[in-house]
C-alpha cells in the first residue's frame, strides 16, 4: 500500500504548561539504570493502536504531547554512559520523534491486521535509534488512524506506557489527569552488577488466536472442576492450556524440560505497595519448568495448579531477592491500552507489531466485539499450522 510522507519533526517537553510536579527530575539530571531495567529486553517495542473516524487532528495530538511529556521527561531523555562504566538516562529534552503519514484507503479495506504482514510502513524504525519514544500517526482516507508507536524497554514497562497513552488520551480530550505518574526510580537503587538480557532473534511468524468467552469458561470449568484449589486466575487457566498446545507443536522429547518465565507486575506484589503511577520498569518474574512430558499427559487442572504455585511465591521477599542478586509469557490483561478513547471510542484492534523472539506469548484484552481475549504468539513457521488445528483443542 502506497503512502505519503507528510511530516517528520521531534517534539519536546513543553514546561511552561506543567504545573510544579513532585518526583519529576529537572534536566541535565543522570539518573542509573536500575537491576529492573536491566532485566528486561534491550530493545524497543513496537505496538499498533488502530482507531476507527472520527479522531482528533493530528496537530491536536501533538500539541497535546507535548505537554504530556513535562510530566513524563524520562521519554525524552537519551542513554549515556556515566563515569563508573552504567548505563544512564539522562533527562536532557532531547525529545520524542513524530513521523505523520496519509495513506490513501480507507481503515476497513485493511482490516484485518495480521501481525505476521508487514507493517513496518506502520511504525518508526526500531534499530539504531537515539530515541525512547516515537509515534507515527498514520492518517486513513476515512480519517481513521493508525497509531504506531515504539518505546524502549528499559525506561518504561507495559503498566507504565498504558497509564501514559491514558494521560495523553485525557489531555487530548481537555482533562486533567486522573494521577501524576511517579517518577523516583532510585527508590530501589542499590549497587549491583551489570547485567544483560539480550532477545534471542530468529526467524519467526507472529498469530493471534482470539478465545471467546465461551471458550475461557469452558476451559475454566474443566480446569477447576478437578482441582483442590478453586483460585486459580484466568490468566493461569488459560496459559495452562497455551504452554501445553506450543510444547505439543515444538516436538520435544518427552523427557526434554520446557521451562515458561511469566512477566509479573511488581506493583501488585510487593509491600509495602508501589505506586501504580510508578513509571519505570518493576516487572518480577516468575520461573516454571515441567517436563514435556507432564505438559502433555497431565490435566489441565494439573499444568494450571503449578503454574498458579509458582506465581504466588512471586511476593515481597521474592522482590528483596530479586534486588540483591539480580522464554517470555507477558499478561497485558491488567494494561489501560483498551481503554484509550481520543474522541472517536476505544481501538478496533490492538496488537504488539515487532515480536522478535521465538516462544513469546502475550495475552491482551481483545477488541472483538464477540468478546474474550486475544493470546498473540510467535513461533517458528513450521509450527503454525499445527498450532492453529489443535489451538482451541482442550483434550488433556
């Protein structure tokens, strides 16, 4: 699909329209990655917003932001190297790219996004870049917009970009904002060693498989039926389901291990509580291995059950431990992105666009009108066919 270029600028933090804001650093200020940061992927993630007409002028977005990014100046800040050898963000208002394009179709004629299409025309680019944040507001001829947009991992987690899409959404619309994000990311800091977390490329193939509520409920049903313990979250019954279904297509041995690593939002765990408004990254992680073959004869109940006691030792003392020493399942369920609303309603679709690495599985609240949620995987391509007969199987 032809596009047009129409613009391509860096927009900075406006100050004179924010307010004096606690916990906000002023410029120039160093502030050291922390051993959260460095946990995460070191890379940018890209996620599409597909909003249908009619939607704010593409001026009225910007101007918007750029207030926005007053209370947010870590995005527009850059990486440095302090004198101890650390990786830094320095807050210097170096600003967020914006890249505006017009693309002569109308949003209906390309629906349904397939994540596996390219969409590279979609977003801004994701290598060798200086940037923390960029948007690409890709303008239809029905005036629906795409919104693409990239943000580094280790200066913001998925909690943190949601509550910020909320914040530019209210600001947009004219509104305060609900709550000021919270910005001491020294709040943690201790001496640690560095540390790296580097994606694991391959040649993949991305799907989403949308399991309807009816679906889920079944699935629960079935799960808790036959377990002792009735408490087991959706999320748990559901990934239950999905590790087993990747572990069948994968072909392992069954004496091989198959090991998950469940993102969890730290905000929600640790005590004394976070803010929820704490923008940085405070993802804790969660670690199960099985054995192929108890992913594939067991229940279930039973894959769910282990699952469900792994995530709970996730707690305060899990953090502590996490702090002094320093295959992704990601829950974007609890995240604020649907409920984005500019003007013109909520996205009609919603999807990560660049998932480089095999074995990633990310479960989103779906923008289906049928309901249920959306699990997007990626797999190596040979795998996808098999995936997708078997998907919705629930034999045990």
């Amino acid at each position: 699909m032809a596009y047009g270029l129409i613009n391509n600028t860096i927009l900075k933090a406006d100050y004179s329209s924010c307010s004096s804001v606690n916990n906000i650093p002023a410029e120039d200020v160093i502030i050291p990655l922390t051993i959260f940061d460095k946990a995460v992927f070191d890379l940018h993630v890209a996620v599409l917003y597909l909003f249908k007409p009619p939607m704010p002028s593409n001026e009225v977005l910007k101007e918007a932001l750029t207030k926005l990014l007053a209370y947010y100046p870590h995005l527009a800040g850059r990486f440095i190297t302090d004198d101890l050898g650390r990786t830094c963000i320095i807050h210097n208002n170096a600003g967020v790219t914006i890249t505006e394009t017009y693309i002569p179709a109308t949003l209906a004629e390309q629906l349904p996004f397939n994540p596996s299409r390219d969409v590279s025309h979609l977003l801004p680019p994701v290598e060798e870049v200086e940037e923390f944040f960029q948007i690409q507001l890709n303008l239809y001829a029905c005036g629906g917009l795409v919104i693409g947009e990239t943000s580094h991992h280790r200066v913001a987690d998925g909690q943190s970009m949601s509550s910020l899409f909320v914040a530019w959404d209210r600001m947009v619309r004219g509104l305060n904002l609900e709550s000021l994000p919270y910005h001491d990311r020294l709040v943690f800091k201790k001496t640690t060693v560095d540390s790296d977390t580097t994606a694991v490329f391959s040649a993949i193939e991305t799907l989403i498989i949308n399991y309807s509520t009816e679906f889920i409920n079944n699935l629960k049903a079935k799960v808790l039926g036959t377990n002792s313990n009735p408490h087991q979250s959706t999320f748990e019954c559901l990934l239950s389901h999905t590790w087993k279904k990747v572990t069948q297509v994968r072909g392992l041995d069954l004496e091989e291990s198959t090991q998950v690593r469940v993102a969890i939002n730290g905000r929600e765990r640790i005590k004394p509580a976070v803010p929820m408004e704490y923008f940085c990254n405070l993802v804790l992680w969660a670690y199960l291995t099985l054995r192929a073959k108890e992913m594939l004869q067991e229940s279930h109940a039973y894959v769910s059950k282990a699952i469900h006691d792994e995530v709970i030792r996730v707690n305060s003392r899990y953090f502590e431990s996490f702090i002094d020493f320093g295959d992704g399942i990601q829950d974007w369920l609890r995240f604020q992105f649907h409920e984005l609303d500019f003007g013109g309603g909520n996205p009609c679709a919603l999807f990560p666009a660049n998932i480089l690495v095999e074995g990633i599985i990310v479960f989103l609240p779906t923008c289906s009108e049928d309901g249920g949620l959306d699990v997007v995987i990626s797999l190596l391509p040979e795998q996808v066919p098999l995936f997708k007969q078997i998907s919705h199987l629930m034999d045990d």
